[in-house]
C-alpha cells in the first residue's frame, strides 16, 4: 500500500465523531433543552419539532435535514447558550433604534399630515 493511500485512510477514520440523535420540539422562547441544557435556534421555529444532533463538543439543529443553528455543547445543567441579559438590552435598544431610523427618513412633524 502507498504512503498517500494509507495517509488517506488514516485520515477518514479519525475524522469519524460518535453523535446521537434527538427529536425535540422548540419551546416559546425559541430554545430546545438536550441534556438539561437549552440551545436558542431562529424564531420563526417557534412550536416546530426538530432534530438534533449531539456530539462530545457540539450541538446542531436541523429542520427537516438543513442545519439551522449550530452550538458548543455546554456542561453546565439548565443554562442557555447567551444571557437573557442580551435579550433584555436588545430589546430596551431596539424602540430607540427603530424610532432613530424612522427620523432619518421622515421628520418628525408638529401637526399630523393633512388626509387629501
């Protein structure tokens, strides 16, 4: 056998990574729990079931065989992956923002415009 060819079969089996596999359902506030742990996945899969897959360092979502959303996996039981600080911040900022961007489009306006 050739060095490359036995390079090459090397390489493929230490590529090879246990996982398992783990139907959930994503809860309202856009998180799945796996192994007493939540990972947040986009919004728009609120109350949708999806697949995860779970190995020794990492967590991916799936719906229906596209990953959505890809993770670390985490040791620490029933936390999630980012604060809920984050999302507090966001949220006050957004109004702000929203309102500033407005401005810059149209002026605010002393009297409401006139119905033609």
């Amino acid at each position: 056998m050739s060095s490359t060819v036995r390079r090459c079969c090397r390489y493929r089996m230490s590529s090879y990574e246990y996982a398992e596999w783990k139907r959930c359902r994503v809860n309202l506030d856009y998180h799945v729990e796996i192994a007493k742990h939540y990972y947040s996945v986009p919004h728009g899969l609120v109350r949708q079931e999806v697949e995860a897959r779970i190995t020794a360092r990492t967590v991916e979502i799936f719906l229906r065989g596209k990953r959505v959303a890809s993770h670390l996996r985490s040791t620490m039981p029933h936390r999630s992956d980012h604060g809920r600080r984050a999302h507090a911040e966001l949220a006050s900022a957004l109004p702000a923002t929203g309102r500033m961007s407005a401005f810059a489009v149209t002026p605010p306006r002393s009297a409401p415009m006139p119905i033609p």
